[in-house]
C-alpha cells in the first residue's frame, strides 16, 4: 500500500503537538504545518538534489533496507514502497539525521520576526512531506508560528506567541532559549519581580518618613493674616492643605505644635477654615465638630456632599421583594437589597425609568423611602390587631410600613400638624392599599385630649435635618441658636404628649419610639432624658436594632441616665444612609404622680386628676 496523496486529506496532529497549544488545534494552524512542512522538504531535495534517501536504521530482520527512490522536486509523485512498515522506517531515520546535537529537546527557539518562515525548517524533517504519520511528528518540537498564527494566540481556538518579548528582558545575554529550562527562567523572573516589589515598598516607606522628618512645622496665621483672609479669601486647595496640617498637628500635638499655641487655637482655625470650605455657619460646625474627633468630623462632612443612595421599601400588601426586584430588572433596572437587618427593602444604583413613574410604583408595589426611615417602624414592631398612632405621619412611608406590618387589621392613626403635607400622605396611603388608616390634622401636643389609649405611638419628631444634610444643603447656613431652641421645647412636648397617648395596660404593647433626623444631642439625647425624668412611669427598652452606635451617656460635661446606652445613633460616614436618632420607650403605669397626695392618669380623651381625700380629725 503506498503512501497517502497529497490531495486527500492528512492524519490528524499527534497529541504532543496538540497539548503544546493552549487551546484546540484549527484548520488554519493545520494547514499551515502542513505547507511548512512540504516547503522544508522540497528546499532540502533541492540542495540534494542527486542524492536518494537513505534508511540507515536496522530493519526488524536486522538487515539494512535498499534506499528509495528520489522525488521530483518540480512534480508531486506518490512514490511506491514495499510496504508501510518500510516508510515509518525511512522517517524516523531521516528525523534522526537531522536531529541537532544534545536532541530535539535541546533545540533553540528561534523567533518568526528574526527568519521568517525559514524558522520553520530547523523543526521540520527535512526528507518528510504532508502526509508523515503521528509517530513521525511527534518527535519534533513545536515550530513557532509567524504573525498570522500569533493573531490567535489569545482566542479560544488557541495559538503561540513568540517567545521574544518575553526573554528580551529577562536575558542579558543572548543564550539560546530552549523548552527545557523554560520553567527555570519563568521561576527567576518571579523571584526577581517579588525582590522589586519588596524593595519598592521599603523605599516608599523610607521616603515618606525622610519627608516626615524633612516637612517645615506648621505655623499659624497670626490674627492680621486671619483678617487680610477676610477680604482677600484664600484659593480653596490652600484651605485643604492647611485643614490638613491642622488636622496632622492635632493627631500628635504634643511634638507638633507650636510653643505659645493652645489646642483651642488650632481648632479655632480649623473650624474657620472647614466653615469656608463646607460652607456651614460656624455655630452649626461647633455643634457637629464636637460630636466628633478631628477625622471623623472630616469624614462626616464629606459624606454629607454625598448624595445617599436610592432606596424603596417592598408593599408586601400587593408583592414580595422578590417579585417586585425581578420585575424591575426586567424593566432595567440595576438594585440589591439593602442589607441583611432589612428584609423588604432594595437599592437603586441605575434606572432607564424614573423609579417613581413605573407601572408597578403606581400600582403600589413599593414605596420610594429613605433607607433610615425603616429604623423607627421596625424599632416600634407593631403588632395585628393593635391601635397605633403616626403623630407626625406625611407622608406616609412610616404609617403605610406600619399598615403592612399589621396586615391591614386593627387602627392605624396617620396625624400631622400639616394640612398641605397630608395631601401626599392620602395618596400614598390609598395607592398602597391601605384599608386600616385614618387620617386627622391635630397638633401633636393635644394628644391625649383628642384620643388616647393607644397600644403603640410612633413619634419621628420634627427636627433641624443635621442629619440630611445631603438632601437639603439650605441647613448648613439656616439653622441657629434660636432655632435649636425652639425645636428642643417642641419635642420635648410631643415626647410627654406621645407617652400620655400610651395605654400600660395593653396586653402586646405599651411602647413608644422616639426618633429624629437629626445627630445633635440637644434634640436626641437631651429630649429622651427629659422624658425620663418628667415621666418616672416609662423607662428605655432595646431597640432590636442589630447595628448603630449607642447613644451618649455623658456628653461634655452633661451626664445623662446611663439606659441612654440602649438608644442607637446612625451616621452617615459610617451607615451610608441619613444620619438618625433611634429610642424605644416601655411604658409601666398609667399614673404619673405629680405631688404627694395628686396623680395624672391619661386615658381616653382627656386627662383625669386623682386626688386623695384628706381625713378629718
């Protein structure tokens, strides 16, 4: 049987040359070895060009075989042999005389862009053709593809890459590559990126402590410079290197600062300067700078030039979340859920569609609120069945959460000083699907009057927005001293006003929750410490809220009851949602005694006196 035509098609790459390519072998890559291959032959035939082959290897009998006969360099001819056994012997003995010295797996690499297709002959036989068997071939390394095979080197069809930008670097020398000690100089080139690594890490710390030592000390400006600022303000980059030199000198004050310099005057300046660059009225950036340390304050007010992100809450009247959230993914829309402590609300990061004009906003599925807003409602837990009162209830994410909780059985009670703000609130109220709610316009303060005996009382107070800032910019210059006060005297009348609206003597409730959005301690823990001590009937219960800062005890010189630890403060900087007050209260007795021999017991619509009758001689 002689050997196979070249018009028919060839065996396929033995499977050493298969796994030197990292992916699948293509037609392109086959035909290409194919035509190396024929090419190498025909330019080997033309240098000999009288010579036959020979087969000097031994044949199975031991006796050396005749040699064949020569092929045509001009005309392709199927040349005939005895049988197959005779033309495996011939190419392995001709891929044996070409072998370089030390063997195939010693040969060097030589790069497509330095020969061209020439490279392909140092590894091709060159007495073999296009159709040399798997045995043949797999004796022979793998040849280097030119720029056309290196196109798919990173494909899924796979492909080489020359090896030359790799050893340019890595060899100094110009000793031949080979694939035998390919893994060694892959392994020194790691040592030698890891040594450069290490080493640049300790010049940059080197560095940074050398400019440490090296930086001038910071001096500040003398009270002529302070005013000569005043009419000629400075460029805002010098205000934040000189925030941030305040700032380095009050975090190691001891070395750093000056000899006749006060730690008051460094913070005078840095309240100055953050006052200029935040763009707060300096009585409100005192009030925020002493919540915090230095870094925080800075870490504070650059979240609040944040807009927080999108959050909507889940109307499990109408949906779950799941359904609603795979419905507005396919409307588009990119969200997660807000985190784990919540278990109906979801983040809007993107939306093709503004979030509150889609078919299922109008339909009630969910309600577009603030993520911190969800706090007071699950801090309050109503129950089914219960009487619950929403005295300021506009408009309507906390009052419809309630509802939803409820499952649209017993009383939701939606009050709000504000006419104008109720309109939202009846429309949210009936879009939702709320069928348990009433809606009134009284003055919180007349509670108990007009109705009391409530299981639960929800009381989010009106406040001074410090921790909203990122929603409304306006508080940084609008609120001062006279308006903290008046908000102060406010809620600490609604505060009595709710826990009177309270029956002790329900069988699942009794609570009321407290919360501002707001973080000065004036109207946060100052308000709930008022209330405990006008109001020895009610003490501070844990919110089962799993995450928030507890509230402040003692505050600059100011000692609270020491439950206040049981109420939680969000932030921000630290929350990533509007900065908020949180405070549960339990309510004991219905009697409040206000004198020896008087008590106030609050039920039903108005307020009883109790007086103990003195006994006559």
């Amino acid at each position: 049987m002689g050997r196979q035509a070249k018009n028919k098609q060839d065996a396929p790459l033995p499977l050493e040359l298969e796994n030197m390519i990292d992916g699948k072998v293509t037609k392109k890559l086959h035909d290409r070895i194919k035509h190396e291959t024929a090419r190498a032959r025909k330019q080997h035939q033309k240098q000999q060009p009288g010579k036959g082959r020979q087969s000097p290897a031994p044949a199975k009998n031991g006796k050396r075989k005749g040699a064949a006969e020569p092929v045509k360099a001009k005309k392709a001819k199927v040349v005939e042999s005895e049988d197959e056994a005779e033309a495996e012997s011939e190419d392995e003995q001709m891929a044996d005389m070409d072998a370089p010295d030390g063997g195939w797996d010693n040969a060097p690499i030589e790069s497509d862009s330095d020969n061209g297709l020439e490279s392909m002959s140092e590894f091709s036989s060159a007495g073999s053709d296009a159709s040399d068997d798997e045995e043949s071939n797999a004796k022979k390394p793998m040849t280097l593809l030119d720029s056309d095979s290196d196109s798919d080197a990173g494909s899924d069809t796979g492909g080489v890459e020359s090896y030359d930008e790799f050893d340019s670097d890595a060899d100094s020398d110009d000793e031949a590559v080979t694939f035998r000690d390919m893994e060694r100089r892959s392994r020194r080139l790691d040592a030698e990126q890891a040594e450069d690594d290490e080493l640049g890490e300790l010049e940059l710390a080197a560095a940074g402590a050398v400019v440490e030592g090296e930086r001038e000390a910071f001096a500040l400006p003398t009270a002529e410079e302070v005013a000569a600022e005043e009419d000629a303000p400075l460029d805002l980059s010098q205000v934040q290197m000189r925030i941030q030199e305040v700032i380095r000198v009050l975090n190691n004050f001891g070395a750093l600062r000056e000899e006749d310099r006060s730690r008051t005057d460094y913070m005078d300046q840095l309240q100055r300067d953050m006052c200029f660059y935040y763009g707060y009225n300096e009585y409100l950036m005192e009030k925020l700078l002493q919540l915090f340390t230095v870094n925080e304050a800075v870490e504070f007010f650059e979240a609040n030039e944040i807009a927080r992100p999108v959050t909507i809450r889940t109307n499990t009247l109408k949906t779950r979340r799941r359904d609603l959230a795979q419905a507005l993914i396919n409307r588009g829309v990119n969200l997660d859920p807000i985190g784990k402590w919540t278990k109906v609300g979801l983040t809007i990061f993107d939306s093709p569609v503004p979030v509150g004009a889609t078919p299922e906003y109008m339909a009630g599925h969910y309600m577009i609120q603030a993520a911190s807003s969800f706090l007071p409602v699950m801090a309050l837990a109503p129950q089914e069945n219960e009487r619950v009162l929403d005295m300021s209830a506009a408009p309507g994410g906390k009052t419809t959460y309630c509802a939803a909780l409820m499952k649209n059985t017993g009383l939701v009670v939606a009050n709000d000083a504000n006419r104008e703000r109720e309109k939202a609130l009846v429309a949210n109220i009936h879009r939702l699907g709320i069928s348990n709610a009433v809606v009134c316009n009284y003055d919180g303060r007349e509670f108990p009057k007009v109705m009391g005996g409530f299981d639960r009382v929800l009381l989010d107070a009106p406040c001074s927005g410090t921790g909203v800032i990122s929603k409304d910019a306006s508080v940084k210059t609008n609120k001062g001293p006279e308006d903290f006060s008046m908000l102060t005297n406010l809620q600490k009348e609604l505060i009595l006003s709710a826990i009177d609206s309270v029956n002790a003597d329900s069988p699942t409730g009794g609570y009321i929750v407290y919360s501002t959005c707001s973080v000065t301690v004036d109207e946060d823990e100052a308000v709930v410490n008022y209330a405990l001590s006008k109001r020895p009937n009610v003490k501070l219960v844990d919110a089962k809220l799993d995450f928030g800062r507890p509230g402040f005890t003692s505050f600059r010189g100011r000692a609270f009851h020491s439950s206040l630890s049981l109420t939680r403060r969000f932030y921000p900087h630290t929350h990533n949602m509007d900065g908020f007050f949180v405070a549960k209260f339990k309510k004991l007795s219905n009697k409040i005694q206000v004198e020896e021999n008087q008590f106030i017991v609050p039920a039903g619509s108005g307020v009883k006196l109790k007086q103990k009758k003195k006994r006559r001689n």
